[in-house]
C-alpha cells in the first residue's frame, strides 16, 4: 500500500508560480512511475508530466512543455511540479500518482496508475 500526500495548491495571477509537492509512504520500491494529473470542473482528468522513478526520465504534456518542470527526492520519497507562467487554463485539481509500470508505458493512461492522493487546488486567475 501506498499513501500520497499533495501540498502547495493555492491561488495566484497569470504568469505566477507555484511548487507542488507529493509525499509517498508505505511500501514505496515498487513505485517506477509518479506523475501529476489534473481535473478541471467538466472536464476528463489528463496527465500533465511523469518522471521515472531512479532514472529520473521526464514526460510532459504539450501544454506544459517549457511551462513545467517535474522532479524526485528519492531521499524524501517526494515529488515535486514546478510550475511557472501559469495560465487561466491551468486551473484545476492536481491530483499525484503511482504505479508499478514503468512510465514509458502509457505514462498519461490514468487507469494504470494504482494510488492516488486527495489532490491539490491550483487556481490562476486575475
């Protein structure tokens, strides 16, 4: 079992930033995979970006491509989203993920990943 923790969600203006952290606990080895998903309200949730876990192999979507960076503290169990030059569109619940699967299996497939945190609310608006 497997137990993710989200911070650092908040509200902020176009162009500002924010860092999201996610916490794992539990049985941790097995994890190869975590990314950051988010939903916005009507809207199907999407993969925003996935690292490998060790490697440190990163995966964006197109959307935050040069916007977002996604990286690992082994030491801490944590990963974390920078995000810069946000926009209106980035506003949504972002949601941390695992699984056993390497990402470069679907890493954006969001019935592949096994745990799941409560999600954190970033809101971009003026």
């Amino acid at each position: 079992q497997v137990k993710l923790v989200e911070s650092g969600g908040g509200s902020v203006q176009p162009g500002g930033s924010l860092r999201l952290s996610c916490v794992a606990s539990g049985y941790t080895d097995g994890s190869n995979c975590m990314a950051w998903f988010r939903q916005a309200p009507g809207k199907e949730r999407e993969g925003v970006a996935g690292i490998a876990i060790g490697p440190g192999r990163t995966y964006y979507a197109d959307s935050v491509k040069g916007r977002f960076t996604i990286s690992q503290d082994n030491r801490k169990n944590t990963v974390y989203l920078q995000m810069n030059n946000l926009k209106p569109e980035d506003t949504a619940m972002y949601y941390c993920a695992s699984k056993n699967e390497y990402c470069r299996h679907s890493w954006r497939d969001r019935a592949r990943y096994k745990y799941w945190g409560q999600g954190t609310q970033v809101t971009v608006s003026s």
